[in-house]
C-alpha cells in the first residue's frame, strides 16, 4: 500500500494498471492467430515470475496454460524462454 496521499500508476498492480511501454507485446502483421498467441505466451512467460501469474494475466487457467505451452512447443523453463530470444 503507498505511503502517500496520492496514488501513482506504480502503485497498481500489473493487471490493473496496464502494460507498460517496454512490457508491450509486438506482432508481426500476418502472423496466424497460432502463431501470435505463442508470441504472446512467450512474452508473459518472461515477464511473470511463474505460470500461476502469467495464466492469471491472461485470464486463462493453470491447465490451459499449460496445455497451450504443450501445444505450441514453447520452452516449460524460464531459463529456456530467456535463451531462445
């Protein structure tokens, strides 16, 4: 909680406040929707510390996380996902 009288967007959480400017997802036009969603899950996989947050970021279940992870053959570790971009 802030210790001021004034809030600043910091003070948010994440969710709420909204990406900021070097947390903003880039797509390449033409990419297929497959595609697009792995860019985006590859993304949050980077930014969160584990899967729980990123498949609460992304208003998914832990399941279906992991199932899509599966699915599009990204990297389980955080480890493997920093290396490969």
């Amino acid at each position: 909680m802030a210790e001021r009288d004034i809030l600043d967007l910091d003070d948010l959480p994440p969710n709420i406040r909204g990406a900021r400017r070097d947390q903003e997802i880039k797509l390449s036009v033409g990419l297929t929707m497959e595609e697009a969603e792995k860019e985006i899950i590859r993304h949050y996989l980077e930014h969160f510390p584990t899967k729980k947050e990123v498949a609460k970021a992304l208003n998914i279940g832990l399941r279906t996380l992991y199932l899509k992870i599966k699915k599009l053959n990204l990297p389980s570790s955080k480890l493997v996902a920093k290396q490969e971009t």
